[in-house]
C-alpha cells in the first residue's frame, strides 16, 4: 500500500474523532481513523487508537496502530509527504477544509496518548 493521494477528511460527531480517506497507486482506497478516547489524559489529550484499513468500513479484526512503531512513522511521513505536494502544487477536487483537518490529524496523532 502507497497512499498518494487525499481523497477527503472528517472530523466526526462523536465528539472528536478524525478519519482521512487516500487513494494508493492501484487506485485503492484506504481510511486512517484516529479515535477519541471517552476520557482526556493528565496532559488533556483525548485521541489513543490510529487505525488504517482498505475501504470505508473498519473490519472487526482490525488492530490499532503502536505508537512509535515503523508503521505509525511510516504513515506519518506519508501524510507530512501529501500535505507538503498541497503546498507545493496546489488543489485538484480536494477541499482546503480536507486537508487542513488531515493537518489537524496529523498534529493529534504525534502526540496521542498510549493505550
């Protein structure tokens, strides 16, 4: 899986969750779902669980992404990759509103807290 291209960006009323959908070079497309946690930590964080997952729907089977871990880094750099080619060669059909709640995602996601 490439992700190469933002296709849309939410923010949920669940009181704070973050979902992104990509396309990859096979024209795939994949979610990333950062979910809210119900309670903030001591620092007042509220986002834990980073999931990605082919299609629209997460599988029941689905296991969160570690924080730290060469997958979370990998899909970090993915995502600062795709917002920096925004800067650099403007808009196709996605909104500026997507990619600044993906920004606002992405911020959540380097600091989320542990679960």
């Amino acid at each position: 899986m490439n992700l190469l291209h933002l296709l849309s960006a939410d923010i949920y009323r669940d009181g704070g969750s973050y979902g992104a959908r990509f396309s990859d070079s096979d024209n795939q497309t994949y979610t990333l779902w950062l979910q809210r946690s119900a309670m903030p930590d001591n620092a007042g964080l509220h986002h834990r669980s980073l999931f990605l997952y082919a299609g629209d729907t997460r599988p029941s089977d689905c296991k969160p992404i570690g924080i730290g871990t060469p997958e979370e880094l990998s899909i970090v750099a993915t995502i600062e990759s795709i917002l920096a080619a925004d800067q650099r060669q403007g808009r196709d059909h996605t909104s500026h509103q997507d990619f600044e709640r993906l920004r606002q995602m992405l911020s959540y996601i380097k600091v989320r807290e542990p679960w």
